[in-house]
C-alpha cells in the first residue's frame, strides 16, 4: 500500500500538466508492478485518490498491491476511497 505518486494511464490523471516523461513514468511504473507480481486490489469509489482544492486536477496516486495468493485466499478484498 502506498502513495506511489506515480500514475498508471492517462485515465487516472485529470486536469494536472501532462509532461512528456508520464508515458515512460507510466510504462516504468507498470513494468515494476509486474516484476514484482503484484496486482491491484479492485477499486470502489472515486477513482482519484489526490483532487486540488478547487476542483481543476485529480489524480490517483495511493493504491494497494496484493500478491495474488492474497487475492485469492481474500477474493474479497478491495480499496475505497474514503
């Protein structure tokens, strides 16, 4: 579980500066979670985890990574947003 400041797609960024380097953060970030063998827990809720104050950008940047034997002895388990 963490705040990895680190997006995995363009969906999960709304409104912020949209730098040339995302696709290659993107693309490392992803690459990582696979070496790692790790998924992420189903998502219910908002999907931004991070909104500005006023409204005009939203990203999501906490999310929780399960090996899969978790998954499956917690078929269950999922992330909120609170």
């Amino acid at each position: 579980m963490g705040d990895f400041n680190s997006i995995r797609n363009s969906t999960e960024r709304f409104g912020a500066c949209h730098r040339g380097l995302e696709d290659y953060g993107s693309r490392e970030f992803n690459e990582w979670i696979k070496e790692l063998e790790v998924e992420e827990a189903p998502w219910v809720g908002s999907k931004f985890t991070w909104v500005r104050p006023n409204g005009s950008a939203r990203n999501k940047l906490d999310r929780f990574l399960l090996s899969p034997e978790w998954l499956s002895k917690w078929p269950g388990s999922a992330q909120y947003t609170l």
